[in-house]
C-alpha cells in the first residue's frame, strides 16, 4: 500500500543476524528491498553514511512522509516500532 513503510536492509553473505531480520519481516508478511555490502564497496559507504556503523544488518525503515528510523542488528523492538 501506498502508506506503507518502504524497508531496505543492508547485509553481508555470512551474518546470521541479518537471516534473522528477514525471518522476521517474511514472517510479517513485509516486503524488503535487501542490499548486499559484501562485494560492494559504495553501498558499504552509503550504509556507513546512513547508520554510522560498520555492522550488518542496518534496516531502514522509510515512512510515508519519506521520514526514516534506523535499526542496528537484530533488534525487533525497534524494527517493530518503526514499522508501528
């Protein structure tokens, strides 16, 4: 739906924390734009930019006002919140 938050999730190929963000939202039933930093040095530093950390996973959630909350790790409480 159009006022459904946008989520992105930036991950690594071995973070079990970042499995763990996606079981959550698939459980959900929230769709999720995924970006894998591993390979790709820009999107590491656009991640870095965002979130001021180095560790996946990094959740956006994007409101529909374009406002943005930001969850590090595996923290559903916050992601919960965010997705309210």
């Amino acid at each position: 739906m159009a006022n459904d938050p946008r989520v992105t999730i930036y991950t690594t190929d071995d973070c079990a924390y970042c499995g763990m963000v996606k079981r959550y939202l698939g459980l959900k039933g929230l769709a999720y734009e995924e970006i894998n930093v591993q390979h790709d040095p820009e999107k590491r530093r656009e991640m870095i930019a965002i979130s001021g950390q180095m560790r996946v996973p990094v959740t956006v959630i994007t409101k529909a006002d374009g406002r943005q909350e930001i969850a590090i790790g595996y923290n559903v409480s916050k992601i919960s919140s965010a997705l309210g």
